[in-house]
C-alpha cells in the first residue's frame, strides 16, 4: 500500500473502531441495567413492593442516560488530558525527555537514529523519550499528527539492541506515524478511558464509603458500598472490551509497520533481530508501570502479560510470527542475533539550482521515504553547521536560529527587519541570533527545511504565551519591508504547522469537484511562482489541469482560475487548508497535479521544491527530501 491507502485504511480503521465502540457501550449498557434491576429491587423490598418485570422502561432510560453521560465524561475528560500530544502519554508512562546536550553514547545514538529518520521521512523531529525504569525491550511513538508526536523507548531497549536494530524499532514506530495509526491510537486511547470510566466511579464509591485519611470512618453506607462493587464489576465488561478493541484495531498493523521498517532500511536482520532478543531476553518487552494497560496498543511488542485468551485479548501478533514474515527459515528459537555497523554516510549530495524532477514518482514517495532517503537524512544532518545544528535543540536557540534563517535568506534581511526581531526578542535571544547569522546567511538551500524540522522538538516546548509571541515577532520580521517572498511564507508556514497540537483530522471533501476552487487557487501559485513568463506558468497550470480533466475528476467549464490579484499567500494557506480536509484519494490527485506543475518547464529550482514540500506538508502528507540521482542527473524517487 502507498501512503494514501494507508490513510484511507487508518480511516475505515476509525469507523471500525467507532462501531466496535459502540457496541462496547451497549453491553456495558445491558449490564448496568441488570445492576439497576437489582437496586430497583433493593428499593422496592425497602418500601415492602415488588416488581419482578424484567423490562422495566423508566429503569433502563435513566440507566442509558447515567451510563452516557460518565462513558461520554470521561472519554472528553480524556480527549482534553491528550491535547497537548504524544508527550502526555510518553510523561504518563515515566518518560523523561532525552538531553539534546547529552554525553551519554547510547542516548546520543538515539538521538541521532531518530532525526536522520525523520528528515529521510520529511517529518518534524518527534520529541524524544526514554523510559529510564523499565529494563525490558520495548517502545511506542503517540500523538495526533507529526507536528505533536512524541517516541519513546526503554532503557532495555536502548542497552540491549544494536544501531540497526534500535534503527529498525525506530522505523518501526516511524511507520505507524505515516500510516496515520497514532492518531488512531490516541483516539482509542479516549474511548477506552470513557468505558473504564463506569468502573473507576464504581472504585470511587467503594473508597468514600470506606474510610478517611485521618483514620475514621468514611460514609458508613452499606448500600453504597454494593453500588460501587456491582459498578466496579460492570466496569471489567469495559476492560475486556477495551481489549478486544485493541486488539481488533491493532493486530495486523504490526505486520504492515514491520514490513514498511524493512522498506526503509532494506535491512529485515535489524527489525527481525530486535524482535528476536524481545523473545529472547528475560523481561522481553513487558513494562512494569501502572499505566502500561491503557497505551498497550501503542507498543513495538506487547507489553502485558495475559494469563488467559491471549488469542482475543493480544494487541499484536506472536512475536514467532512476525519473524517469521521476515525470515521464513525461522523456526521460533529466538537465538542472539549479532548485526554488523552501518557504513559511513556518504557525503551530501548537494542540489544543482535547477534539475528534474519526476512527477509521477512525486506521490509515490510521499509517507514512503526509503533507505536512499534515510542516507540522505543523515547526510542532511552531518552537513548542518555545527553551531546552529546545536543551537536547535534547545528552545532559546531554536528561536534565535529561525530568527537568523529568516534575516540571512530572507528578503526582509535589512535594517527594518533586524529591527522588527530586536523589538520583539529577548536580550539573550538577539545576541544568540547575530551569533547565529553568518552561519545562516551562508546556508546551502537545500537545508533550510531539515533545519526547520530539527528545531520543532524544542519550539513545541515553548509556553502557549511564549509561541505565539514568536510566531507575531515572525509576522513582523517579514512584514517589515511590506513583502512576503516565497521563502518567508514557506518558512513561517512551516513553523506555524511545526507548532500545531493536533492535525485536523476531519474528511468533509470526497471529490476533486468539491474543491475545485482552492486546487486551482494553489496550481496558480505554483505556476506564478515556478515560472518566469505568464506564457510559461498558463502552460504549465494546463500541464498540470490536464490529466485532472481526461479522467474526468474535474469539470472544465466549472473551474474557475482566480486573477493574479487573488493570488495571495494567505488565500493560498486557506485553499490548502480546505483541501486538507479531502479524502486521501483527492490528496493523491492534488499531490500529482502540484508536481506536474512545478516540473512543466523540465526543471525544479530549490525554492519551487520547498514551496513543493510546503504544500504538500499542508495536507498533511510527509513527503521525504528530493534526491538528486547522480546517474540520471536529476530528482527522483529510488525505489
């Protein structure tokens, strides 16, 4: 499957998991209204009348309307704990967050697996966790979207496992992020927490009743105590179907994030090997915290222990199994593997200011970044100045890189909008900021993005107060000579995306007619911006129209093409938004028409590639780096 499938399966995965939900909730419904029987009766042999009806109407709506209303508090109380992203769960389970500025090698390690993986991805840099109490191999990445996601790893797991196997898990749980699973998983991460609910009020009246801080007695109410225990009981109807919720959401994915692991690092030793020592090793991948239950359907393996219907409850397939889809000769041993060291990275391979690029392998590679892309990731890395690779990992230094990014390359790079950033930044931040320039103004094009992707871990640690005043300083800056170029509205549009807590995760378009006029809102900003005559970008627009009209997805006399006075860059983020609300099958279409665009003209500079990957960003499609192919002479997409 390409990136678009799996979206559209994370999709039918949704309505799924809503519809499995529901019937969760009627047989939690069905046994609370035994439960209310039986209070009804209790109260009915305390007035000396009885009822033995077993449909009791008034009984079974207040039943409904108590269980909603606590299913449907707690699942929002949830859905507001989770805001805030992956970290939420990551703190939850006794992560603590990883020092950019560590000494530790194995940290180190991670740290870097895991940013080279994100740019070969075209994704922002999650935040990074280690859970330093847990001793087994294990490890899980959360959040709503990649601009608030959050990946985590044991303390086992990053002692135990080599590079390529720590590679492996980490593009493991990369996976589950393309795929759109983590925002599934959070999702369900509510839900379960609102039919656990009935079960916690139930645990909550059997603690009042029972007894007081200061040694005396609690509520001394006999009645309350058997309400709270026959709700606590009710509420295990939740827990097992909280599992077999997980588990019916969960299982297969894990053979499909396997499989994309092994695509990514065209290594199955790596994948295969650390799920071997998880078989093999004493804890395996079982966590010791609290909380594991709840995120169990998160992890690289399973995290609990099951005494008993393994095959229902499991939320990932037997660790056998799924070896032995990387390694059919595996006999189901778990014996040590030992992997030998990645070579070096080569070095970067720069972009000439203008090349090819192939439109049809644009979409192809979109959530599908390979291991040309995790080299050149690294490459990408390793070529970052060291000052300003540095300064990114820590908030301070990530403002004052974006503010050097932004004054160095930008057009705005005068007086007025040194001005405008020395206004709105603080003292510390301005002296880190003309200490950062030179390095800025002195930056290869082609790493201006990956630089961006660096520092969104640290900008996502800015107080609520403190981003937005950064986000207005950076409205400034480019407003200060009363014109935005190209680069400062890709560079501020992705900031503002690196800094949003959630994606909007709505489908309201399921046809390219529906938007027709936002598509062709941004095919003519690319045009405009791509091309240097009007001649050329009216052609390249119907290069890019055309396909859409022969399949009939679009309708030729309907499409309205906006006058140049309309095309602003602030229509072009609302069209964009518009369509990010588009099934993936219309942002496939979209994706395809963008880059038959750009490439019209059979060349691609670096700034009509970054307004590229900006676009497509907007839809909330990670699109890897273009690789330029030494061979062929231009940008392609290696399979």
């Amino acid at each position: 499957m390409n990136f678009f499938e799996h979206q559209a399966r994370a999709r039918r995965n949704t309505i799924r998991l809503l519809v499995l939900f529901d019937l969760a909730v009627l047989a939690t419904i069905g046994g609370l209204y035994l439960v209310g029987l039986v209070i009804d009766l209790f109260i009915q042999a305390w007035k000396k009348t009885l009822d033995l009806r077993l449909w009791r109407p008034e009984v079974f709506t207040w039943v409904c309307i108590g269980a909603l209303a606590v299913i449907a508090w707690g699942t929002i109380r949830k859905m507001l704990a989770l805001r805030k992203g992956g970290r939420v769960v990551a703190e939850r389970l006794k992560g603590r967050p990883v020092d950019p500025a560590s000494g530790d090698p194995a940290e180190r390690r991670l740290l870097s697996i895991v940013e080279e993986m994100s740019l070969a991805a075209g994704l922002p840099v999650p935040q990074i966790y280690l859970l330093p109490k847990e001793r087994c191999i294990n490890a899980f990445i959360a959040g709503w979207a990649p601009s608030d996601a959050a990946i985590a790893v044991t303390h086992g797991a990053l002692q135990t496992l080599g590079r390529d196997e720590l590679q492996g898990v980490i593009a493991h749980e990369m996976a589950h992020l393309l795929h759109g699973d983590t925002r599934l998983n959070m999702r369900l991460l509510a839900i379960l927490h609102g039919l656990l609910s009935i079960g916690m009020l139930g645990s909550a009246l059997i603690g009042v009743t029972g007894g007081s801080d200061d040694g005396r007695s609690g509520v001394r109410e006999p009645r309350l105590i058997v309400v709270g225990v026959l709700l606590t009981m009710i509420g295990s109807i939740g827990l097992v179907f909280g599992r077999i919720l997980k588990a019916a959401v969960s299982r297969q994915r894990e053979f499909h994030a396997d499989a994309a692991a092994v695509a990514l690092t065209r290594n199955p030793l790596g994948i295969a090997g650390a799920l071997k020592k998880i078989g093999g090793a004493r804890n395996g991948a079982l966590l010791r915290t609290l909380h594991a239950e709840e995120a169990s359907h998160m992890y690289v393996a399973s995290g609990l222990r099951l005494y008993y219907f393994e095959t229902l409850f499991d939320t990932h397939p037997p660790l056998a199994d799924r070896v032995r889809a990387l390694e059919p000769a595996f006999r189901g041993d778990f014996p040590r593997v030992e992997l030998p060291p990645l070579p070096a990275p080569a070095p970067l391979p720069f972009f000439k200011r203008r090349q090819p690029l192939d439109p049809v392998a644009v979409a192809g590679t979109v959530g599908a970044p390979t291991l040309a892309h995790l080299g050149h990731g690294r490459a990408l890395l390793e070529a970052l100045p060291e000052p300003l690779r540095n300064a990114v990992r820590q908030p301070r230094g990530a403002k004052a890189a974006t503010y050097a990014l932004l004054l160095g390359q930008g057009s705005e790079g005068g007086g007025r909008g040194r001005e405008a950033m020395e206004a709105r930044a603080a003292r510390e931040e301005r002296e880190e900021t003309i200490r950062l320039l030179p390095h800025a103004q002195s930056l290869h094009p082609a790493l201006r993005l990956p630089l961006i992707d660096l520092a969104a871990p640290a900008l996502r640690l800015l107080p609520r107060e403190e981003s937005a005043d950064f986000l207005e300083a950076l409205a400034r800056i480019v407003a200060a000579d009363r014109e935005t170029d190209l680069f400062e509205f890709v560079l501020t549009h992705l900031v503002r995306r690196r800094l949003q807590t959630q994606s909007r995760g709505v489908v309201r378009f399921y046809a390219l007619q529906a938007v027709r006029d936002p598509i062709a809102l941004v095919l003519a900003m690319l045009a405009h911006h791509g091309h240097a005559t009007p001649e050329e970008g009216r052609r390249a627009l119907e290069a890019a129209l055309e396909p859409l009209f022969d399949r009939g997805a679009l309708k030729r006399v309907t499409l309205r093409i906006p006058p140049p006075e309309a095309r602003t860059f602030e229509a072009f983020s609302r069209a964009l938004d518009r369509i990010a609300m588009a099934t993936p099958a219309v942002k496939q279409h979209v994706v395809e028409a963008c880059a038959r665009c750009v490439q019209s003209d059979g060349t691609t500079t670096v700034a009509e590639a970054e307004l590229l990957r900006a676009c497509v960003d907007a839809l909330d499609c990670p699109l890897p780096p273009f690789l330029p192919d030494v061979a062929a002479g231009g940008v392609t997409s290696p399979a």
